[in-house]
C-alpha cells in the first residue's frame, strides 16, 4: 500500500503528487534488516570471496562452504546460492587462462603425437566454454570396441565447475577402456 507518485514538470523538476505511507505488512526492526537480500553484502567482501575459493579448493561443496562462512560470526548471513554464483563468476574470470594453458599443452601433444585429437569452443567473448580431447590409443580402441559408449557427466570436482564427461567403453576382456574426454560448460545437449 505504501508507494510514493512522482511526475517530471515541464521546469526540469520532479514534482511529488502523492505519498502514502501506510504498509501491508508491518516494517522489519533494523537489526532484522540485515536478512533483507538488498542489505546483505558480505559475500562481496574481498576476505568472504578469498574464503569461498579457499574453500572450494580444499574440495568443500557450496552449501558447506556457506554453512562454514557463516559460523566466523558474520553480520549477516551468506547463502548457498551466494557461493555458487561467486564461484561461477570466478570460473569465468579464470578460466579464459587456464583454457590457453591447456590448449597450449595439448598443441604440444599434437605435435609428438600426430593422432592426437583436440577440439575446443570458445565463447563470443573468447571464454572457453568446452573441449574434447582423445590420444591415439584412446581414437585406436574406439576403432575396435566402440560398439558401445558411456557418457557420464557426474564429475564435476574442477575448479571451474564444468562438467567432466569421459567416454568409456568395455574391451574384449571387459575392462573398462577411456575412449576421449571433456569438459563440458553445461549439461545440455
């Protein structure tokens, strides 16, 4: 109910035509406010977001990371959806580096081993956004037993977040084989 009308006079001045300040709920104390998402900023402070890498890098998942952010007695609280959408922008600030790194490392592969296979996809932006990669032994036993292929993308223990898809299959004495792998951006098709 509360609200506040403003209009644009030909002066070049806001004129104020109306204000009610009745509200349909009753207003929060300001020590409750803190709970308020507009008034939470505590995941956007340079120690909080070292802490959150820190921590992902030891291998602890979101919804740990918050709950161990939020036992040093902060003032207000992070969540789990403030880590992840820290670490996801991290991932992107970072992984246009390591994505060279890795595209140098496998140019050299190509080049001791002819039968290598790599491909990349970058976004509009130059972001790594996947890659594939196979060795020639890996492209050799697909040739021979790649009547049957398992995609999993469940692996998801990188830095960045992507999805890690390796391409398996089983040979003639049913033993697991690596046929290629990936890192994926997403799980979509």
């Amino acid at each position: 109910m509360a609200s506040l009308n403003v209009r644009w006079k030909k002066h070049g001045k806001w004129i104020v035509t109306g204000f009610i300040e009745e509200h349909s709920h009753t207003l929060d104390t300001p020590r409750r406010t803190k709970k308020h998402r507009s008034h939470n900023v505590s995941h956007k402070i340079p120690v909080a977001k070292d802490l959150m890498e820190h921590l992902h890098s030891c291998g602890m998942g979101p919804s740990a990371i918050a709950k161990a952010i939020n036992t040093t007695g902060n003032t207000t609280e992070i969540t789990t959806e403030h880590v992840v959408s820290h670490l996801r922008k991290h991932r992107m600030n970072n992984v246009g580096r390591e994505g060279y790194l890795v595209a140098m490392h496998f140019m050299e592969q190509l080049r001791v081993d002819p039968n290598f296979y790599f491909a990349t996809e970058y976004d509009s932006d130059g972001t790594l956004r996947s890659m594939f990669w196979a060795d020639a032994r890996s492209r050799e036993e697909y040739f021979v037993f790649g009547d049957v292929i398992v995609f999993d993308v469940t692996y998801k223990t990188n830095k960045f977040m992507m999805p890690f898809a390796p391409f398996t299959g089983v040979n003639h004495h049913r033993q697991s084989i690596l046929f290629g792998c990936a890192l994926l951006a997403d799980e979509s098709e």
